[in-house]
C-alpha cells in the first residue's frame, strides 16, 4: 500500500527494499538496547481497511506464484542489505487466503481455493501464513486457516462488532426495565452523533437513507467503532452501565436481546461482564481455533 502521493499499489522491489531499510532499523535498535532480535512478517499484499465498502460474492487468493516472489524478492533485497539472518526471523508473509466481509456480508474460507497457496509452504518450511480479515468467520472456518498454513488470524471489526451488539442489546433491555431511561437512548445518541461528524463512515456506506441508518448502526464494516471514544458517546455508554449496574436482568429479557450469551449472565447485574463476555465469545473462536488444528 502506498504513502500518501503515491499509487494504491506499489511494486514489490519497492515494498521488499521499505521492509529492509525498517529491519535495518530495529536490527540497530534493539542491538543497542539490548533487546530481543526482532521477528518478522512480510508481504506485498494488504487489503483494504475495515472490509470492503461493497458486498462481495467471491475472493480470489493470492497466486502461489504472487506469494513465492514476494518471499524471493525480501530474501534477495535483505541479502544485499546485509540482513541475511535478520531474513532468518522472517516468520510469516501476508497473503490473501479467499475471507473478506463487506459492509453486508462475508465471503467464507474455502480450503481448496487456496490450496496452492498451502503446497507453497512444503518448500518454506520456516515460514506460514498471516491472514488479514479474518472477521465472522465461523469457528471451522478458523480451525481450517490454521490448519492450512494461516495460523495468524487477525481480526478487529468482528470484535468490536460484538462490543456494539451488545451494548445496542443492553440499550433494549434499559429501555425496557429502567424507568426514566428512555427509548433505545444509547443508540439514538450514537445516531445524532454520526449524523454531525460523517467523516468515519459517509465513504463507506451507500444507498438511501434507511440503508445509510441500518449500515451506520449495523454495518460488518462496524466504522461506529471509530465514534466510541467520542465524549458524548462515553457519556451515553456511562448512563446505561449507571441505569443497569446492580440490576438483574431476567433471563426472558437476556433470551430477548442478548441471545448469544448464556441466559445465567444477567443475573449478575453486572453489565460490564455482559460487555466483555461478548467479546471474549469471539475471541473464544479463535482461540479455539489455534489449539484444534
């Protein structure tokens, strides 16, 4: 990916002599602090933060052939630097194993699209996989990625996604027991929000206004994650953890509004622990993942 100015895409003895001037430099650092020698992933792909801003049907995986220049040419540009056993900790190179969401939905591993991609790693036996967009893939899905040569699964709106369900499933559950609170007053907050500053999801998102609302609130891109630290959106996340904190919520309701949590979870009044119990649910995946393969 390029600097601002240049082309979206730039070259791979461009990006393969970057990566070798920014080893030269953390081979230099961490000699002179003492430190570890550092590891390394390297790669010429990078895809498009956030997810794609359309829906897709299908991804192409990297070529094998893509993959095999990309590791010859860092090999070849770090040798002539004189970084031959910085290359030594090259550990992963990114590629694009076929996974991708848009802002609607999500294309699922298929192990046999990058099969090619897997044989590639029989002739680099020191190296795997790191795969970017990992998000809302199913459980096997993930194990399948490990178990292929993708081991480093990144993830980011799939998490912070499943912070927003459930704070929005806690928003219904105030409005419903706590009186006073208010009408879903946690996510009309988060509306007028992104309505007065666009800027993190008015390129993003397309179609008429209803579409507009239901991708700004519901979107996989999840870009309401940029809002969260906003003041008033704190302000707004502090009033519904203040309306049920020390509140037991029914396990009618927890059915209701919080369906992938198990029902006992409410009873707590803790809704902090809600909020992090839906994370760790997606996170429970991937670790999963890792120790099935």
């Amino acid at each position: 990916m390029g600097c601002a100015g240049e082309p979206a895409a730039l070259d791979d003895e461009t990006i393969a002599t970057r990566a070798a001037r920014l080893a030269k430099a953390a081979e230099k650092a961490a000699r002179s602090r003492g430190g570890a020698a550092p590891l390394y992933i390297i790669g010429t792909e990078v895809p498009v933060p956030g997810g794609a801003d359309h829906a897709i049907s299908d991804l192409k995986p990297t070529e094998a052939t893509a993959a095999r220049r990309t590791i010859d040419i860092h090999r070849e540009i770090f040798s002539r630097e004189g970084l031959e056993e910085a290359f030594g900790r090259v550990i992963a190179v990114v590629v694009q194993p076929g996974v991708e969401f848009g802002s609607e939905n999500v294309v699922a591993y298929r192990p046999e699209a990058s099969a090619p991609l897997t044989a590639l790693l029989d002739h680099e036996t020191a190296l795997v996989y790191e795969a970017h967009s990992t998000d809302y893939q199913s459980l096997s899905a993930l194990t399948a990625l490990v178990a292929n040569g993708f081991p480093i699964l990144k993830v980011g709106p799939g998490l912070t996604f499943a912070l927003r369900e459930a704070l929005y499933g806690l928003d219904l559950v105030a409005s419903e027991m706590v009186c006073g609170y208010g009408e879903r007053s946690l996510a009309k907050a988060m509306e007028t929000l992104m309505l007065s500053a666009p800027g993190n999801w008015r390129s993003h998102y397309h179609g008429n206004d209803r579409r507009l609302y239901l991708q700004r609130h519901y979107s996989y891109s999840d870009r309401i994650r940029y809002y969260w630290s906003n003041p008033a959106a704190s302000v707004a996340v502090a009033r519904l953890r203040e309306a049920l904190s020390g509140v037991a919520i029914p396990e009618t309701l927890m059915r209701q509004f919080l369906p992938t949590l198990p029902a006992e979870f409410g009873a707590a009044g803790d809704p902090e622990a809600i909020l992090l119990a839906a994370v760790d649910l997606v996170l429970a995946d991937y670790d999963a993942a890792c120790r099935q393969a």
